[in-house]
C-alpha cells in the first residue's frame, strides 16, 4: 500500500510491468536477453569504429556517439527493472528516483538529436555528394554532436526540475516500471500544469524539431534516389531508409505518444508497453539497424576476428 502522509516522500514503490509471477520470471529472461544483445552490440559497434581507421568518416562518428548513448539508456533503466522482477518489494528512493529519470532524459533526448544529426548527414551524403567533405567537416562533426549531448542535458535539466519541484505527499506507488515524468506527475500533490506545459515545450524542441528534420532529410533523399538509373542502387538506399524508418516509427512515435499527451491520473497497461519501445526496444534495434548491416562495419568485424 502507499503511503499517506503530509511530508515528501523518501521512496517510491514501482508496479512494473506485471505482478503474476510466472509473468515476472518470463518478463526477466526476456529483458535480460534484450539487455545482453544492447550491451553487446552497442559495445562491438563502439570498439569496431574506435580500431577500424576506415570507419572515421562522419557518419560512423555520429554513430559511435548513438551507440554510447544507447548503451548508457539502456543501463539507466533495464538492471534496476531485472531486479524488481525477482523481489517481492519494488522500491527505488527519492534521490535514485531522480538519478534515474535525470540520466534517462539526457539520454533520450541526446538520441532524439543525434538521429535528426544522421538523418542530415545522409541527406548531404546522396543530395550533395560533391560538397559533402566541405560540409561535413570534423570541426562541423564535433560541434553538432556537442549540440545533441548539450540539448539532451538541457531538456533534462528542464524536465527534471519542473517534475521534482512539486510536492509528493501522498501515495508513493507508482504504476510504472522505472521513474519518467509522465508517471511521477501522477503521484504529485499540487496541480501540475505548469510542469506540463514546460514537459510539452521541451517535446516540441527535442521530439518534433528532430522528426520534422528526419522527414525533410529522407524526403529529399527518396527524391534523389527516384533518378538514380541503377536498380540496385534505388533497391539498397530504400532499403537503408526503409530501416532507419523503422527505427523513427518506433522511438517517435512510442515517444511523443507518451510526452505530448494530456496527464491523467492514470496510467493503463498500454502505456507502459508503449513505452517499452522508446526505453528499450531501440536500444538493442540501433546497433543492427544502423551498424551492423553494413558492409563496412561487417568487414571491419572480419578483421578483428582474423587478429
């Protein structure tokens, strides 16, 4: 049960994703094997980038910042909900609380950047293929990733204080499975609709800034590719952004269903699915979606196993 009472709470109980525990068990397994391949596959693709000198080049810069960034998203969620599956009591302290939904935004929204960042980058790629090296230059390169890790913790800082200001005084259960705004506004003792606005403002800035770029990027990319005279040539590139598209529908769309919605006290089954997607799912997608499909990145991995 929670707690009543007229002081700040200090813990907070996580409902998770079930209570059956045969469901729990399975649920560990599941997300256990999601957590090892993340893990895994962000880690190869980060050492591969680092020890290949042909993979630094600007696209696969970027994608060793997402890998990072995924490994780190990953970690801040998924071994905190491993061992909520086999305890009975799901409790996380205030103070953990905020660590883990502060660390979580900076990394999601640095993901949110850094995937408008590629998106552009493949755009110069095959719509400016001629000024591609004076565009994408390394000083270029560096400042849009700094940009990205700089928005992430700026859209966090926002959030987090916005959501941790108000007071939480009642109960301390919370019908989630790890500490992201949207449920913690729930629990909150005092109206909460100056945090929402600032949480929606943010979404603006880092959700659909982002996708409207991704969109424009790839539109014109499709565009391009319609001319080319190769078959095989149009047939890989909608393949690749076919992919990547796959990768925004899961983490946008699972991600703006959950900031840019009007709070409700409630928070049902569907939405903590949907926001496995976001939280999880794409972390361990990114790495094959992106990297590992590629014949560079498949050739770099032949020469290291031949060590």
């Amino acid at each position: 049960m929670g707690k009543e009472n007229q002081t700040n709470l200090t813990e907070f109980i996580l409902l998770g994703l079930s209570s059956d525990d045969q469901t729990q068990i399975l649920l560990f397994v599941i997300f256990l094997i999601i957590y090892l391949l993340t893990v895994s596959g962000n880690l190869l693709i980060i050492l591969l980038i680092h020890i290949d000198s042909r993979l630094h080049t600007p696209m696969y810069f970027f994608l060793k910042n997402l890998s990072f960034s995924d490994l780190c998203f990953s970690t801040t969620i998924v071994p905190k909900m491993l061992l909520h599956f086999l305890v009975m009591r799901k409790t996380i302290s205030f103070a953990g609380c905020s660590i883990q939904m502060f660390f979580f935004l900076i990394m999601g929204c640095t993901e949110s950047s850094l995937l408008a960042v590629m998106s552009y980058d493949r755009y110069v790629a095959v719509c400016k293929p001629l000024h591609y090296s004076t565009i994408m230059t390394q000083r270029v390169c560096v400042l849009l990733a700094i940009g990205s890790w700089a928005s992430g913790v700026f859209v966090s800082l926002v959030d987090t204080t916005f959501t941790l200001c108000l007071p939480y005084q009642g109960s301390n259960v919370i019908n989630h499975y790890f500490c992201e705004p949207p449920a913690l506004l729930k629990l909150a003792s005092k109206e909460t609709y100056k945090a929402e606005m600032a949480i929606f403002a943010m979404g603006v800035v880092i959700l659909l800034g982002p996708v409207s770029l991704i969109l424009f990027s790839y539109w014109n990319i499709i565009c391009a590719v319609i001319q080319i005279q190769s078959g095989d040539g149009r047939l890989k590139v909608f393949s690749t952004c076919g992919s990547h598209f796959i990768v925004v529908i899961f983490f946008y769309g699972s991600t703006i269903f959950t900031y840019m919605q009007p709070n409700t006290k409630k928070m049902d089954k569907g939405n903590k699915v949907i926001s496995v997607f976001y939280s999880v799912i794409t972390s361990m997608m990114n790495p094959f979606i992106y990297s590992l499909r590629n014949k560079d990145v498949k050739e770099a991995f032949r020469k290291v196993l031949r060590r």
